[in-house]
C-alpha cells in the first residue's frame, strides 16, 4: 500500500496470496511502481533497498529515502567513499553476482554494474546507536542531512495511518470467507478511508494546516454524527463542520519511543481450529474441552 505523506490518503494498493511467491513486500511494491510519477520520492523502511530496486527507482526518475538493510548497516565503514560531512558520505554498490529468481535474465543484464547512493547515519535520541539511512538523493547541498533526517522521521505516519485503517476503521479483522469477497471488503473499507481524507483535507485548506495535523478519529466521529442528522454537504452546516474537524489537532512528539508489548494479556482459551458449526456439534456431543481433560 502507497500512502501519501502530507495527505495521508491511499495512493495505491497491491494484495497478493498470503505465502508463498509473491506474498512478499518487495513484490507488492513492484506492482505499485506503476502508480509514481518522476520526481517523487519515496520512504520506506529496511525491508526496500535492495539494489535492482534501487536502480529501477533510479531509471524512473524517482528518489528514494530507506532505513538501511540489518546486515548492511552493521558494516557500514563512513571513512570509506566520498565524505559529505559526519557520518555521511556517497559509496558505489556493485551489482550482485547471483541473480535472484525471480528477475529475468534480460532485466539482470541491463541493470548497471556500480550504483552510486548516499548513505548517512543520525541518531534517534540519546543514548541510542541511532539509524544508518540510504538514499538516491545525493547532492549535500539540495538535499541537506538535517532535511533528510526529518523527512524520514515523518515516515511513522505510515504506522499511524495503518493503525487508523486497522484499529479505527475496525479492518482488523475481516468478515468476509471468499477472497473474493475479501478483495471488496478491503476496497470499501479503503474507500471509506479516503473519503474521510478528502474531508480532513477540505478542512485542513481552510484552516490553514496540514491534514496529518489533525485528528483522524475525532474527524471520523463527526462525519458519522453528520450522517446521522441527515445534513446535507453544502451551506453554512457544511461550513460548520469543517470548522469542527479542524479544531482537533494531534500532538507533535518527534522521537517518540514507546516499549512492543500488550499491555492486556490474552486469554486463557485454545484457538477455533475448525468451523464454529463443528465445534458447538464437537461440544453438545462431547462437553468441553477442559471438562474433557479433567
């Protein structure tokens, strides 16, 4: 899925089989390369720059803005290449010498030898070993560390706006049984998403903001009292709401670090392995589970 930064919206979305060829993130994205346009750039975390898509970025007149690879940020040597300033500095990529399955064998061939890249390192907060950061971006002067270091901090956007689609919009879970099904559960839930954008957007224009400013939730909740009075979407009522949305902001908290655990426990229940019908037929038959072991 490609979201815009500053809107937030859904640009664009790929969904393939769950395993197996073709499940992986690297492949959905090359399926929305389509949708950029030159001169774009686009953030992404460790999982992207590999080096064809690095050069096929490249080709496309697009930049590109990625927290390093694991293994490749641990061996980063800054003395090594063209220095730009502390911890920062260009470094040429030679192209690997095994091709990778599921790249033909024309588009191994046509892929240049040596890839030049920036490569620059900051630290997230105090007491941290920080990022290490690749980018096609290579002039130090239009494109500055202290730029690049805030534009991929707006890169948790991502996480949030996922979170607003999951969490808020209640797409979690899905209801459907078909993938079929499935596929226009998914595209209505995301139309829903980016309505409610375009109307964080309207809002945002008239209150002079930006729409990431503002709270998804909070708009969300007013639209859907909006709907329930049955006002329409013109006159001073329409007005009136986008006043109302734009007064919610979200709190801006650079470097925000919070612990990857549940704070709720789960519960003490076995998985449903097997169709709801089946099991209450298993349980009249036989009682439950933990009467059985007892």
């Amino acid at each position: 899925m490609s979201l815009d930064l500053s809107s937030g919206g859904v640009c664009d979305v790929a969904y393939g089989v769950c395993k197996g060829k073709g499940s992986g993130e690297q492949s959905l994205l090359r399926r929305l390369l389509g949708s950029l346009n030159t001169g774009d750039v686009l953030l992404g975390d460790a999982l992207y720059p590999s080096y064809f898509l690095l050069c096929e970025l490249q080709t496309m007149g697009i930049d590109c803005l990625f927290e390093q690879m694991g293994a490749r940020a641990r061996g980063t040597d800054f003395r090594k290449g063209k220095s730009l300033g502390p911890r920062d500095h260009l470094i040429i990529y030679n192209k690997p010498e095994v091709k990778p399955e599921w790249l033909t064998q024309n588009d191994y061939d046509e892929a240049p030898e040596t890839l030049c890249v920036r490569e620059l390192r900051f630290s997230v907060c105090k007491g941290k070993k920080g990022k290490t950061l690749v980018s096609t971006m290579c002039c130090p002067k239009a494109d500055k560390k202290a730029a690049l270091k805030q534009l991929y901090k707006q890169r948790w956007h991502v996480e949030l706006n996922f979170r607003h689609i999951k969490t808020t919009l209640g797409m979690d879970v899905l209801s459907c049984r078909t993938p079929e099904m499935i596929g226009k559960e998914i595209w209505v839930c995301l139309l829903a998403y980016n309505l409610i954008r375009i109307l964080m957007a309207q809002a945002a224009i008239q209150a002079d903001r930006i729409p990431n400013t503002l709270s998804f939730k909070h708009c969300t909740q007013l639209w859907l009292a909006w709907r329930r009075q049955g006002l329409l979407s013109t006159g001073d009522h329409w007005t009136e709401l986008l006043i109302a949305m734009a007064q919610k902001r979200v709190g801006n908290r650079p470097n925000r670090t919070e612990p990857r655990q549940r704070k709720r426990r789960p519960k003490p229940f076995p998985l449903l392995q097997k169709s709801r019908q089946q099991a209450r037929q298993d349980v009249i038959k036989n009682g439950h589970e933990a009467k059985l072991a007892a």
